[in-house]
C-alpha cells in the first residue's frame, strides 16, 4: 500500500488515470473504438483489399497513429471528414483526445 503511495503521480490521483480514460475511449469512444481499424497504434494495418473498376487490386491502409505529434492527432480527431473518407467524426472533447493520445503514446510503457 505505501508503495503505491509513494509511486503515484498526479495523474493517478483520481478514480481513473487518464492512462484507464484513454484506454476505454480508445477501445470504444462513441460506438466503433479505434482499436477495431488501428490495433495496437504501432502499425500500419490492412483495412481492406479490394478491386477498383479497371480490376486493379487496391488497399484501405490505416496509418500507425503512434507516431503522430499531438497537433496532426488533433486535427484529424477534429476533421468533419478525412481525406480517406474512412475515418470517423467522434465529436471528442479536447480532454478526451488528450487522453486517447496519451494512451496510445504510452501502451508498451504501462
């Protein structure tokens, strides 16, 4: 028990860590979480293969989200449309995007 004392931080002060936030808005913020296209946010991932109308084989890839500063994560979570079009409106309050970003920055830390 001391140890857990003397190991917190702020940000384990409350009922949840924003680590614990993070992670259950990641896993389902508003219905499809986005682990369900982006895993574990360290790779790229596959979505989808498909063939277009001249019968040439293309892919959805969904980008590693890991790697992104805080500003371009922001701006896409915000976006009424991605460039994909694939890519979800959330409707995330700051907080929350804050929160997804700093679990996704930290899941081989925990």
């Amino acid at each position: 028990m001391l140890s857990t004392f003397l190991l917190s931080d702020e940000l384990d002060t409350s009922f949840i860590t924003k680590y614990e936030y993070g992670a259950m808005l990641y896993k389902n913020p508003r219905g499809i979480g986005c682990i369900k296209c982006h895993k574990g946010a360290s790779k790229e991932v596959v979505l989808a293969i498909y063939l277009d109308k001249n019968d040439q084989e293309q892919q959805i890839i969904v980008p590693a989200i890991n790697k992104l500063s805080f500003v371009d994560f922001k701006k896409v979570l915000q976006a009424k449309k991605s460039e994909s079009l694939i890519m979800p409106t959330y409707f995330l309050t700051n907080d929350e995007i804050a929160s997804i970003f700093f679990y996704i920055k930290n899941i081989k830390k925990q």
